[in-house]
C-alpha cells in the first residue's frame, strides 16, 4: 500500500477550501469552471474506466473543471503524443511514458496513479501445455505489435525464466478479434491481452490465462513489483502554470479510486457507458465478473506505489529503450494526490 510522503497544516487546508473551489452546496458554479481536454488511450477499455467513472459520477463538476473526454483513435496521435504536444491537458495512459519523454528532453509527469499493474493476462490455448513463461521456448507468442509495449512486457517476463528472444517468438496480432483468430487458427501459442478480450477468448473455449499481470498480487509474483501503468498525465510545465485546475482534476480522479474500492464492480458498470460493459466481446455478466477477478490493479488513493517506477524502469532499461541516467522522482508527483485525500479526510 502507497504511503502519504507529505503533509498539510492548517493554514494549507484553509487554502484547500480556494483551491477546490466548492460551493456552499457542495458543487463549483458554472461559469467559475475552467475546460480542459483528455484523451485516454482505449477509452472503453477496463484499466481505464476510472476517466469515464469520474464524469459519470459527475465528480468533475463537483470539484469545479469541464473535463472534455477524447478517445485516442486507432492509427491516430496517440494520447500521450497529444499531452506532449500541447493538444490536449491530460492524457490518461500509461505511466511509462513519462519515463521515456523524459530521455527524449521533454517534460512530461504522473499527478495520478490509476493501477499498480497492465491489466494484461498472457493466454495460452487450451492444450498447449503452457503453464509460465518458463515454458514459452519453441513457442509462438502474440504481442500487439512487435516493438509496443506488450511486446517488451513479453520479453520481460521471459527474462525473468531465463530465455531470450532466440528461445520463442513474438507475433504481432493485435487484441480482440484479430488475436482471437490468431489463436484459433494455430499462429500463437499464448497471447497477451487485456479486458473484454480475455472474456472473448474463456468463452470461446479457446485459451485460459496462465500468467497474471492483472492484479497487484499477479504482477508482484511475475515482475517482482508493483508495474505502474494507468494514471493521468500532463506537461510539467503546464502543471506549473495551472496547478489549481490540476488540482481539481486530481480531486475529482482520486474520488473516483476510491468510490472503486468502495463499490462492487456491478455498481462500477452500473455507472459506466452500456457499450462498455455489453458488447459483441463480452455480456454484462461477463464484464462484471472479469472486473470482480481484476479490481484490485486500481489504487484506492491514487498514490505512486513504492517501488513501482524503478520496476517500470527496470523494464525499460532491460528492452534497451532507455539509456544513460533517469531522475525517476522527476516522472510523477504525489503533490496533488496527497491534497486529495485530505480533502476526503483519508489521509493517513
């Protein structure tokens, strides 16, 4: 569990009352609220429900900022190429971007910590005799895209049972239908994917997951750590500038992290888009049952987890992305976060 590395006097929680900008009656008024853009990378996808969640329980408005939702469009900028490049405020995406903008001279860091793993189960086709990565060598595994982050995640994990990549495969096949077919038409021997498509694949009688990278246990026992991914990223500079409305934002996301750990993954899809939780890969029943097995990757206060962005680095350095030194307490804060379960009076 994160730990709180920073604390408030009184004067700073006076303050807090300015920096909300609640009403009397709980809410911000309208014309007091600031707009920002954010574009999530998958905004259907389970690891990043809480954005949505968030607007749905009307918690943007509620600390007072217009929260504009854009979903990241497939073979379009992705998400956090439109924070780094001014198009939008926040990004919600993985973490270890911010990692990786930095080694290319760009400011870019993590005010809210969404997971402490990918949501990513490695599926292996029923027969294949598969039980950990340790068996992978003479094997095919599907990846999204060779070179993505799955893929150094792939070969990550296999680091760890000592194989390299002249031991097995890796395969680009996507997620969802294009996957699925690679699994039953015998291209892959096990593929990595996240929610809905791990659904698609149990009920199709097709695969079974065999490595967990979906929950906080799973991802300790695979990796050694805690893998940070989902959280909301913006422009260094840009948060310098308006750290009020980050606050807001912040107020409103870690809110959400705990309504999560507080509520049932039937009152989360409850609040969620329908074609979220029912669609042509997974019924509600199924999607509520695999966010029941998975819910425990979402953070209850949106801290960093300790230790998890040396492991991100780790990662990172063992693909040969990364290069030269890193100032990894650069890559994100816990300034807002801190602020935010105070104002919930959840601080520890």
């Amino acid at each position: 569990m994160s730990k709180f590395h920073h604390t408030l006097n009184r004067a700073g929680l006076a303050a807090l009352a300015v920096v909300v900008g609640l009403s009397a009656s709980g809410f911000a008024k309208a014309e007091d609220m600031p707009t920002v853009k954010m574009m999530v990378g998958g905004i259907s996808k389970q690891i990043y429900l809480p954005y949505t969640l968030a607007q749905s329980l009307g918690l943007y408005k509620k600390y007072g900022v217009n929260v504009e939702l854009l979903d990241e469009v497939e073979g379009g900028v992705g998400a956090e190429d439109a924070v780094v490049s001014g198009q939008v405020e926040f990004a919600g995406a993985w973490y270890v971007h911010a990692i990786d903008f930095q080694t290319h001279g760009k400011r870019v860091i993590g005010v809210v910590q969404m997971s402490s793993s990918p949501g990513e189960r490695i599926m292996c086709v029923k027969g294949s005799g598969i039980k950990s990565a340790a068996d992978w060598k003479g094997k095919t595994i599907g990846v999204t895209d060779l070179g993505s982050g799955t893929d150094d995640l792939v070969r990550y994990l296999a680091s760890r049972s000592n194989l390299t990549t002249k031991d097995f495969s890796r395969l680009g096949v996507g997620a969802g239908a294009t996957l699925i077919a690679a699994m039953k038409f015998g291209k892959v021997d096990c593929a990595i994917t996240t929610q809905p498509t791990v659904n698609a694949v149990i009920k199709l009688g097709l695969g079974e997951s065999v490595v967990d990278l979906a929950t906080g246990d799973g991802v300790q026992k695979a990796l050694g750590g805690y893998l940070p991914t989902a959280g909301l990223l913006a422009r260094g500079e840009w948060v310098d500038k308006n750290k009020e409305t980050t606050q807001k934002v912040v107020n409103a996301l870690v809110e959400t992290m705990h309504w999560i750990n507080t509520h049932s993954a039937a009152d989360i899809a409850d609040k969620l888009p329908k074609d979220f939780v029912s669609n042509k890969l997974s019924t509600r029943e199924e999607y509520i049952n695999a966010l029941a097995t998975d819910k425990s990757q979402f953070l209850p206060d949106g801290m960093m987890p300790e230790g998890g962005p040396k492991t991100v680095l780790d990662e990172l350095t063992f693909a040969g992305k990364v290069k030269g030194k890193v100032d990894l307490p650069a890559t994100y804060t816990n300034e807002f976060v801190v602020v935010a379960n105070k104002t919930l009076g959840l601080a520890k």
